[in-house]
C-alpha cells in the first residue's frame, strides 16, 4: 500500500500498535514499535530516530543518531501479537545528509538491483532460496571459565530410539534418511503447515514444504521467487516465522548450519536467473543443460569469487563444519546438471525457457539474505562482463574425486579463509557503490574479533578427549 493508505489502514482496521522492523548488518531483526498516533505524513518523510551505536557493527557513539523511514509497500498485519499490530520493514537514512545509510542491509540490495539495469544486460534477477531448518525440542548450552557444553534433543532423534520416553512411540527418524518420511515417522508436519499458513498471511507465496535429511527435526519450506530485495524481505520474514510459530508450540528452531555431529546440516540452496522483460537470459535450447553462454559467464563468476562469496554466504564459524565432504554441502566449485555433489547445479526438473535457473548450493541459512544475494548477484555480473570461462561440467559424484587431481577450486575451509578471500578480492562488490569499502571493512573486522578469536581462545570440549592425558 501507499503510505496515504497506512493511515486508512490503521483505522479501518482499529490497529492498536505499529511495528517497525530493521535488519542489522549481521542479518538479525531490530524492531521498535509506535502508536498508531504517530504514523503522520512526516514519518514517511523524516522517520522517526534510533541510536546506531547501539547495534551491532553500525555506528560509532560519536555519530549515533540515525532515521528510520518505514516503507508503506511492507506493511501487513502481524499474525503473532495479541493486540492488533501492523508491521512495516523500514530504511536507514542518515539524518544529517538525508542519505541511505550505507550500512543498511536493505539498501545494499537496492542498489545491487539498481546497478543490474545500468548494466544494459538484464533488468530482473530472479532468486528462490532453499531455507532449511531444525526444530529442537529441547535445547541447553553453555560457554564459562571452567565448563563449555552443548545439548540440543528431539523426539524424532536417532539417538533416541531406547530413551525412557513413558512411552517411547518408536518410529525415531535414522541419521541422513529424513528425506521424505511420511508421518508417524514425520512428527512435524503439522507445524510446517502452521508455519507455511503464518506465512501466507505475511504474503508469503510458499511452493512446498517436507522433513530434509537430517536426524533430529530437519526441515525445509521453500518460497516462490522473486526478485532479489522482495526475496531478501521474504527470508527475513520467514526466519521469524518459523522461530515464532516453533515457540508458540513449545518447541524451539535453528538455522544453524551444524548443530548435529555426524549429519547433514542446513544449507541454504540459492536459484538464480537473470530476466530481460520476460525473457530469461540463462535459457538456450541449444546450451548445456539447456543452459545459455550468458548463464555460463555468470557461473564463472560465481566460482572465480566464490571464496570471497563465502564470507556473506557462509558467514558464521559453523558454517564451516557443515561444508565437509560427505553431508550433501558442496565443497568442489564445479558446475553440472542435476548433480547434487557440484557447488553450483543447474536444475533438470523442466525443459520450459522460463524454469531455468543456477543453484549455487554452499550458502547456509545463517547469511543476511540482503547481502549475500547480492554479493552473488555482483560476482555473476563481473562473471559475464569479462566472460570468465567456468570450465567443463563435472557430471560425476565429486565426493569420489582425488581432492589432489585436477585443478578444481575448493571453498575455503573456514571462516578466517574467507574473509582473508574478501578482503583480497572485493572489487566486483563495490561496483555502482553496492558495497562499501567501509561495510566491507567492517564486516572482516567484526567477524575476527567477535566469532573467529572468540571461538579459538575458548577450550573445545573434544579437547578434554583428546589431550586431557597427554
């Protein structure tokens, strides 16, 4: 709606709140809310003031005041509150100068959209993300001076299959064959559904929901596509609903990448595609896997960057404990039709122009959406402007490859391999002032201090097994 529809909105619907909702730069929801009172033309104008400082990785205290605008084409009523509540996602302007706060997630994506069509070559990109999930019954953990554990348990789990459960009902879901089982063995179906109906009524366009592979309550719920900032909005809105409508049933949800030793982890397999009007450019009846030399660029863009990639795409310290050989996460920057083992696949379900697409399959759930579409949509673009050459398909499983023969690229092996990776190679990010030097700058930083040092210095648990009688 238009903001002089907001208004209208609020009264006819005799909205009691009005939520206003940011993404930080690490990818989490902020949120404040306002009476209804003071949605004014002003608020759409001027916004309405934060301090920056105050979250993470934005502002230093000397330059902490910032604006928020709300965006009136966000606005939905929240199926979550007890009292009538209008949502709105909002952009953070600078108050001083008036303009977008470079730092701002959501504007990054804007102007990655905008840089696409001064490019002449596509005026759409097109994304559809593969969010996957666990949904944990109970979950406990810890990090102090003289102890650090985890414990994360479900009723589905392996592992509990001679639990004292009063009664155990059986039917407990074996390691990596979660794919698909039908209930009783699938005890989640229901809260998918609830889930996918939360959703829809935050305007969500939802394909298909199932359990994935993993032990333990993994599951997958995927979105239609759409373009790059819409779905960016749309992931933001789905972490929070699926974390909602999994407290509300007094269970708990994670999109951490590797919470199960030993299992497949959650990936976040992102569907791309370029669009001139309403012709796809990634389509050639007479390509590779149907697939156009425009496509192929794009994938040697994808792959010349992908380590760099890696750092918004797999941006935590566990995401790296998910890319392993062995647990369906791509380790090999290869591209192949239908095959699952490549980093990059290009689907095979439809021979129709418009169904083609790339999955880039090594990004996690743990990414900003806003960013790391972005940065993959950057690395495609710099991919077709120097018609980087990908290579030869791989149509084999390349789990079975020699590591050693060949000269594929790998992706890095953690996280303080892929910000070294960006902070060599992030050129293509700051064309058309995409990225920043500064958020560029600030992100490596910030992961350094706060997650690589902070895991490294702490004693590991499977330390104690190791070395405790060395």
């Amino acid at each position: 709606m238009e903001s002089s529809e907001v208004r209208r909105f609020i009264e006819d619907n005799e909205v009691a709140m009005v939520d206003l909702k940011f993404t930080d730069l690490l990818g989490t929801w902020q949120h404040f809310s306002i009476t209804p009172d003071e949605v004014t033309d002003g608020l759409f104008h001027n916004g309405i003031g934060f301090d920056g400082s105050s979250i993470r990785a934005f502002q230093g205290i000397e330059r902490s005041d910032m604006n928020l605008i709300p965006d009136p084409a966000t606005a939905v009523l929240d199926p979550f509150t007890s009292h009538k509540t209008l949502h709105m996602l909002a952009d953070i302007h600078d108050p001083i100068t008036g303009e977008r706060y470079h730092k701002d997630p959501r504007g990054v994506a804007q102007r990655a959209e905008a840089y696409l069509k001064t490019t002449g070559l596509a005026d759409t990109s097109y994304w559809g993300p593969e969010c996957e999930f666990f949904v944990f019954d109970d979950v406990r953990y810890d990090s102090g001076r003289n102890e650090a554990y985890y414990h994360v348990d479900s009723v589905e789990a392996a592992w509990n299959t001679g639990r004292q459960e009063q009664p155990n009902l059986a039917y407990k879901t074996n390691y990596k064959e979660g794919y698909f089982p039908a209930p009783p063995r699938d005890t989640l179906q229901d809260l998918r559904t609830e889930m996918v109906l939360k959703m829809q009524k935050w305007g969500l366009q939802v394909e298909i929901h199932h359990h994935e592979v993993g032990t333990a309550g993994q599951c997958e719920i995927d979105l239609r596509y759409a373009p790059l900032s819409r779905m960016a909005d749309s992931v933001m809105i789905y972490k929070h609903v699926v974390r909602n409508v999994a407290r509300d049933a007094g269970k708990v949800a994670t999109f951490m990448p590797k919470p199960i030793f030993e299992d497949n982890g959650s990936g976040m397999h992102v569907h791309q595609s370029l669009w001139r009007g309403d012709t796809n450019l990634f389509f050639d009846a007479k390509g590779y896997a149907l697939a156009s030399q425009t496509a192929m660029h794009y994938i040697g863009g994808l792959i010349k960057h992908a380590a760099a990639l890696m750092a918004f795409c797999a941006p935590t310290t566990n995401s790296y404990k998910r890319l392993v050989p062995g647990y369906e996460a791509p380790t090999m920057l290869v591209y192949s039709a239908r095959n699952r083992s490549a980093a990059i696949r290009i689907p095979m379900y439809s021979s129709a122009p418009h169904a083609k697409r790339l999955e880039f399959r090594s990004p996690d759930p743990t990414a900003n959406p806003y960013l790391a579409f972005s940065a993959m949509l950057l690395a495609g673009l710099d991919g077709i402007e120097n018609k980087l050459d990908p290579g030869d398909p791989v149509d084999v499983d390349v789990y079975e490859l020699d590591p050693l023969e060949g000269d594929h690229p790998q992706v890095p092996s953690s996280l303080e391999g892929a910000l070294d990776a960006l902070k060599d190679d992030h050129e293509f990010l700051v064309k058309g002032g995409v990225f920043s030097e500064d958020l560029i700058e600030t992100w490596i930083s910030y992961k350094r201090e706060n997650e690589i040092d902070a895991v490294r210095i702490r004693p590991h648990p499977h330390e104690f097994q190791l070395y405790f009688d060395a």
